[in-house]
C-alpha cells in the first residue's frame, strides 16, 4: 500500500537547487508533479508529490525549483538520504538496499550526496601531523 502525501509549497520565492539564487519571477510550471520517497511508516510506503515551479537562473538557466526537504536532483526526502548515509557506516550495501528499498546504484548515489551536503569543508584545515604505521600480512622474515 501507498500512501501519498500532497504537498502546497507556499513559498513566494523560487530557489535554484544549485546555488542561493532566489527569485519572484516564475519561468512556468512542471505539467507532472514531482515524486519523492519518504521514509516508510510501519508496512505502508510514503510518497510525498509536489506541483513544482522552473525558474531561470543566471548561473545554471531553467531549473526546477528546489524544495526544503530533498537534496537537488534526488527522488528521495533528506531524512532517508541521511539514514542510508549512516546506515553506510554501520552494514553492509545489500543490508541497506533490501531495509531502504533502494537499488544498489541508489544507496551509492545517496552516500555521495549526504558526503557532500554532511562533511565539513574545513574538517582537516588543523591536521599538522599524520602517522602511517605499517601492517605485514606475511610472518616477517628473519635476516
Ligand atoms: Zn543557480
């Protein structure tokens, strides 16, 4: 069973997906609403639909809006995202494709967009010394 969620965005201004660019100017609508899966609610599979806007950007021209609460260019809400991107540090790919409900590529494609949105840009700006200790797979040998 699907259960689907129809979502009004009230927002006034149109954001591009790819940059901070914001504009009243709407360029026209979709004909197709948009899909994204949610999170699973027990047994029942949750879509959230949208009716979605396109704007023309100076940077990257005619685009679908983006949306609070998806990544650009994903099918999928951000709080799933960031379930597979933890569960990815937790289990194995195929443990999270058949608990997730997404295909391989999929799990791979999500993991690439939480890095990217999660991690801090800065994270390694004071590393100053890294140590590299060697590991021997073989019994040293005895000269
Ligand atoms: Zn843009």
């Amino acid at each position: 069973m699907i259960i689907t969620l129809r979502s009004a965005l009230r927002r006034r201004k149109l954001h591009c997906p790819k940059c901070d660019f914001a504009t009243r100017a709407r360029y026209d609508r979709r004909p197709v609403e948009s899909v994204w899966c949610h999170l699973d609610l027990g047994v029942w599979r949750l879509q959230v639909r949208a009716q979605l806007r396109r704007l023309n950007c100076p940077d990257h021209g005619v685009r679908t809006e983006g949306v609070p609460f998806a990544r650009a260019g994903s099918r999928h809400i951000t709080d799933l995202e960031d379930l597979v991107g933890y569960l990815a540090t937790q289990m194995d790919k195929t443990a999270i494709c058949r608990l997730a409900r997404v295909n391989w590529d999929t799990v791979g494609r999500m993991i690439t967009r939480v890095m990217e949105t999660g991690l801090d840009p800065t994270r390694l700006e004071n590393l100053f010394e890294i140590g590299v200790d060697e590991v021997g797979w073989r019994k040293a040998s005895s000269t």
